[in-house]
C-alpha cells in the first residue's frame, strides 16, 4: 500500500527516553531482545530498547505517520532488526491498517 502525506506530529517532539544520553555511531543492525519491544517514538522516528542502551531509528524517508498508540507489526528477517525491515502500523482502537515504514540506521544513546 503506498504512503499518503500524514500531518506532522508537533515538531516531532524530543524523546524524553534519551535526555540525558550521548550518541554513538549509527549501526545497521540490533538484536531482538524478546523483553523488548520496537515501538513509536514520534510520526517518523521508532525507538528500541531500555536501561543502559536506548536505540533511536529515523525511518527512511518518503513514509511515516506512526502514533505512539499505534501497534507495530514487524518483519525482520533472522534474529536482528536491520536497515529497510518493514514495519506496518495499526490503529490500536479501530485495527485499521496504517502506512508501512522500512527501518533507517540504529542510533545508540547510553548514559555519559
């Protein structure tokens, strides 16, 4: 299903999971943890884990729309989330399928 424009989330607001926290160095790929789980951070941008490392992914451009309410279908291949896995949204009231999104670079933010 193709992507349709979606009104911006407010300036996309700053992720409070990683106040605090310094970057390190993009990777293409994380394991999946099954005591976590991938969820919406903003419109454009999914987040991954907790404790000491938090991964921050902005999705590749042309799709987002994802709400914070939303759940996540995803579709990795093996045991790890790359760069371009496909993650499609639900609308947690109405299970109304959303626009699929493929997955960008995993960013690490850790405690400095």
């Amino acid at each position: 299903s193709a992507c349709t424009a979606q009104p911006p989330a407010p300036a996309n607001a700053p992720i409070a999971e990683i106040a605090g926290r310094v970057a390190g160095p993009a990777q293409r790929c994380v394991t999946i943890e099954r005591s976590e789980a991938l969820r919406a951070a903003n419109r454009s941008t999914m987040i991954y884990g907790s404790g000491r490392t938090v991964w921050i992914n902005p999705l590749e451009s042309g799709c987002s729309g994802f709400r914070q309410t939303d759940v996540l279908v995803t579709e990795p291949i093996g045991s790890q989330y790359c760069r371009g896995d496909l993650v499609r949204s639900f609308d947690s009231r109405s299970r109304i399928p959303g626009p699929p999104g493929r997955l960008g670079d995993f960013i690490p933010y850790t405690p400095h």
